[in-house]
C-alpha cells in the first residue's frame, strides 16, 4: 500500500467504523471491542507513516481540485505524525477507558458516545495531515460538530447550555475570524499549501502582518487564549472521558498544533521572530498563563480546576510560536506531546475518583487516598508532568520556552514560566497531599469506604502515568524527529 493511500485509511478507519458502532447498541460486547480494535488499527497506521518521514520523505496525497492554488489534500511531516501518534495513541487509552466509565454508570447512550468519538478522531487525523490550509479548516470545522454531541451527551439544561457556549465561541471565532485569515492569505500568496519557509515570506507586511497573525491567534478558538477560552470550562459537563478528549487527545490540542503549523509553514519564522505582533501575542500568552492559573487555584471543583489548568498549559504552546525560535517551536512541540500525557492521566483520575466515591469536590477528599492510592498515586505523576518537575516528561518541554525566552531576549516571559510552575505545583499537588492525610476521627484509616475503580478505567490512567514518565527519557528521540522544523529557524 502506497504512503498515500496510508495516510488516506487513517482518516477513513474511524470514519467508516463510526456508523457501524452506532448501530450495534444490541451488542454491546462486539460494540466495544470494535471500538478498541479500531483506536488500535489507527495507530498502528500511525506507526508505519513514522519510518518515511523519519527517513526525510514528505509524502502528499491530492484530494480535490478547487481552483488553482486551492485544493484539499494531505501530507505527512514531522510535527503532524507527531500529533497523529498522540492523538491516536491516547485514543486507545481513552476507549479502554470509555468503556470502564460508561458502564460503571450504566450509560444508556454508549453507542453514540463511542461513535461520535471515533468521527473526532478522523478529524482530528484530517487536521494532522492536512497539507495546506484548506483541507485543516474544512477538519477543524468538522472537528467541532463532530464534538458537540459529546459536550452535550448528558442531555441536561446544563448540558445544552454548555453545548451553545461551545458551538457559539468555536464557530464564531472560526467563521468570523479564521476564514477571513485564510481568504487574505489566498489573496496574498495565491496558494494555501504548507510551505517550508512560509506562503508569506516577502508577500505580507506592515500593518497586514499584526492584523493577519492576529486572526490566525484569535481565530484559532480551539487554542483556548483568553479572551476567548470560556467554551472550555463550560464543557467540563461532559463526562470524564469527554474531558479526556478536549483537553489531550483532540480539541486543544488541535487548536494549538494549528497555531503552531500556521508559524511554521504559512508565515515562516522570519516574518514572525521577533515582530512586535509576535512579541504582543506572545504577552497575550503570558497573561492567559498566568490568570488561568491564578482561576485554577480558586476552584474546589476537580474538573473546573483542571479546565482553567489546560487553558493556562496550552498557552505555553502559542508563546513559543511566537517566539518562532528554534527553541520556542521545539518546546511548543514538546508541549503538545507532554501535556497531553500529564493532563490526560488528571482526567482519567478525576473519572476515576467520581466513579468510585462519587465526589467532585477537592476540599471533601481527604483520606480519600487512603482507599485509592493507586488513582491518587498516578494523579501525582501526571501532576508531576504539568509542573514541569522531573522525572516526568513535562520538565524538557518548559525547558526549552525558557531557553527560547531567554534566546529572544524577553526576561518577563522567562519570569511569567518560573511562575506559572509554582503556580501549577500550588493547585495541583494539595490535591494528592490532602487525599493521603487522615481523616480526623478514624485513627488514619480512612472515613469512607471506597475501592479502586473499576479496572477498564484504573489501567488506563495507569498507562498514561508511566508514559508521563517515559517521555522523561524518550524526549530526545521525539526531539531529534523534530530536527527538520528547526533547521530553518533564526
């Protein structure tokens, strides 16, 4: 089978398989073990794209013809595989994952909820692959319908309402923003295709430059940058795992990737390092780092808490494309891939827990750890990687943003990271000290009499706590992958 024909099936798969696990809710045994047989199918798909890229390949794969210049097709390149490789790997923790939670609550649409599941990731695997501009907005756009049912899965008055929060800010940001992006950048370069060196070298400056980043930055909703990041939190009604896919496997991550791959391939780094836009955005990104943080620490509830913490994470990503240094795009890179296996070990732990003992609450947790170290112990760790603190994978991502910083000469931005650190240790790690001290009155054992959850959701969260710590010493390897997107760099 050709590259591009590769590339093609792994949009397909999930897409195909979608419909099919819909309609097998009267067997719900071959329903779910279609849906694990197909998120392990895509990554292995996944897999056999790496050796070719790896190798200096850059496959494509034409679509459709539109006019000249603008068509919709596919292409494998090393920061792409590197989100298709998270997105689809994660994908498989989080169906194994799925399963545990939606029984242990005796869902009654878990069909649909696996169905809508697998149509996201052949999106999100569209937005990997795209090779031009296009064919990433025709996916970002189906990426939000696609999860929309999701959000609104419980079918509550909250639900509903968060649905419209979500709809309202990713679509108006994106038809109102990011297509005009795309139209000017038409009118501009003639051609949306990614380019190393960017479509806009030498084609777009002056006040056209800060007013077109700008509206790639703002109109890129999924990135979650203040002030439009309020459809996040407002999701987090949605179940455990639902969480699990905005936050790690697909929505965020997309946004950000998106960001990032516009730097690289649209405008080049020239036109970016060390503009005054891009030195302005970035601030932006400080200051969504800083406040998200500084809302995480008020919120008692788990879920919100970890919400405002992804807004704040993910910011470090669009900070580094700005920075458009090698450093700064190494480390927005790294972060994609270490945030994505720290925040998504949270969410299991946090469906975890509510499975189990059915708090949400952070102050009504103490001891709980006493009954759940195995889920306490594993939320640790992924706490340990969103720090930045090792031996998790975290602590290389953050490295390098300083290191990009310090490199563009911006000392606050290095200040604003070291701070956003202590800030992240300040609302995460309470969590776990609390739920290991005794409760008073119990001689230490504990007031309630909690287990495990059930094993679908504790080996998940398991795995993706010792992958936390993997990337500790397999950040080199994912790095030297990486290489080609640097060599072009200031």
């Amino acid at each position: 089978m050709s590259i591009g024909w590769l590339m093609l099936l792994t949009i397909a798969l999930p897409a195909l398989a979608a419909p099919v696990i819909w309609h097998l809710s009267a067997w719900p045994r071959l329903r779910d073990g279609l849906t694990v047989g197909v998120a392990l199918a895509l990554f292995g798909l996944v897999l056999n794209l790496l050796p070719p890229v790896a190798a200096g390949q850059r496959p494509t794969q034409p679509l459709v013809q539109m006019l000249p210049g603008l068509e919709l097709g596919l292409a494998a390149e090393p920061l792409g595989l590197v989100f298709a490789l998270i997105a689809s790997g994660l994908w498989l923790a989080t169906a194994v994952y799925a399963i545990g939670y939606l029984r242990a609550y005796g869902d009654a649409q878990q069909s649909r909820f696996h169905a809508c599941f697998a149509l996201a990731l052949a999106c999100t695997m569209g937005i990997a692959l795209a090779g031009d501009l296009l064919t990433l907005l025709v996916f970002y756009e189906a990426l939000t319908l696609a999860t929309y049912p999701l959000v609104t899965h419980s079918g509550t008055a909250e639900a509903r309402r968060a649905g419209r929060v979500y709809l309202g800010l990713l679509l108006g940001t994106s038809l109102g923003l990011l297509v005009l992006a795309v139209a000017l950048t038409y009118v501009l370069a003639g051609r949306l295709d990614f380019q190393p060196g960017g479509i806009l070298a030498e084609r777009v400056s002056g006040w056209l430059l800060p007013v077109l980043l700008a509206l790639y930055v703002f109109g890129i909703g999924k990135a979650a940058l203040m002030p439009f990041h309020r459809w996040l939190p407002a999701a987090m009604v949605a179940p455990a795992p639902v969480s699990a896919l905005l936050h790690a496997v697909a929505v965020v991550k997309a946004g950000v990737f998106a960001i990032l791959k516009i730097v690289i391939y649209v405008f080049g780094f020239e036109l970016v390092a060390g503009s005054a836009a891009g030195t302005a955005l970035a601030y932006v990104a400080a200051v969504t780092i800083l406040l998200a943080s500084l809302v995480a620490l008020a919120k008692d509830n788990l879920k919100a808490r970890l919400a405002y913490s992804t807004v704040s994470q993910l910011a470090y990503v669009v900070l580094g494309a700005m920075l458009a240094n090698a450093a700064g795009i190494a480390g927005g890179a790294l972060q994609i891939a270490m945030h994505a296996f720290g925040k998504i070990t949270l969410f299991f732990c946090a469906g975890a827990i509510l499975v189990a003992s059915h708090e949400s609450e952070i102050s009504r947790m103490r001891g709980l750890g006493r009954r759940m170290p195995v889920t306490f112990a594993a939320f640790f760790i992924g706490s340990l990687g969103i720090i930045g603190l090792p031996p998790a994978g975290g602590v290389w991502s953050k490295w390098q943003l300083i290191e990009a910083a310090c490199a563009a000469g911006q000392g606050p931005l290095v200040l604003v990271l070291l701070l956003s650190s202590v800030l992240s240790a300040a609302y995460l790690l309470p969590v776990a000290v609390r739920a290991f001290q005794p409760v008073a009155g119990t001689s230490g054992a504990g007031a309630w009499q909690v287990q495990e959850a059930p094993m679908l959701c504790l080996v998940p969260l398991c795995l993706t706590a010792f992958g936390t710590l993997a990337l500790f010493v397999l950040a080199d390897p994912l790095y030297r992958f990486l290489l080609p997107l640097l060599a072009v760099t200031p």
